[in-house]
C-alpha cells in the first residue's frame, strides 16, 4: 500500500470511529432523558398521591367533626327543648294551682 492510500483508510477508520462515538453518545443522552422524564414523572405521581391522601384525611376530619357538630348541637336542642316542656309544665302547673286558689278557695 501506498502512502495516499494508508492515509485514506486512516481517515475513513477515524471517521467510522468518530461516528460510532457520537452515535453511543446521542444514545446515551436520548436514554438519559428518558430516565430522567421517568423520574419526573413518577416524583409527579407520587407527589399526586401523598396530595390525594392528604385531602382524603382532611375532608374525614372535617366530615367527623360535622358530625360531632351535629350530634352535639342536637343533643344540646333536645336538652334545651326538654327543659323548656319542663318549664312550661311548671308554669302551667303553678297557673293552675294559682287559679284554683281564688276561684275554690283551696287545692
């Protein structure tokens, strides 16, 4: 072989070198970017999740609270509403005791 034409294989092994360098190299940085959107992604879903989990506690506490609430402001109309009864019974009661007293002279 010659020298021009030593040369020339020369470049044509370096280009095909070079060329299968970059091509392993773009491999690499397109398999990065998959990786690193995998990841982006399932930071992102597992952040989804903790807010989904989250919510879910607030709304059961702000759901058992209403309904502490509820049965509290129940209970505390039904004590209310047994003790005006008593009231009025009283009162009912004491007018009638009040009007048997003028009117018969005595119980």
């Amino acid at each position: 072989m010659n020298g021009k034409k030593t040369l020339s294989l020369l470049i044509a092994c370096a280009a095909l070198a070079f060329g299968q360098a970059s091509m392993a190299q773009q491999a690499s940085t397109g398999q990065a970017i998959k990786d690193d959107a995998k990841a982006a992604g399932k930071g992102v879903g597992d952040g989804a999740r903790d807010v989904g989990h989250a919510t879910k506690h607030v709304a059961k506490s702000i759901g058992h609270g209403a309904k502490e609430a509820g049965v509290g402001i129940g209970h505390g109309a039904k004590k209310a509403g047994q003790g005006i009864g008593h009231g009025a019974r009283e009162g009912w009661d004491a007018t009638k005791h009040a009007v048997k007293q003028v009117f018969k002279g005595g119980d």
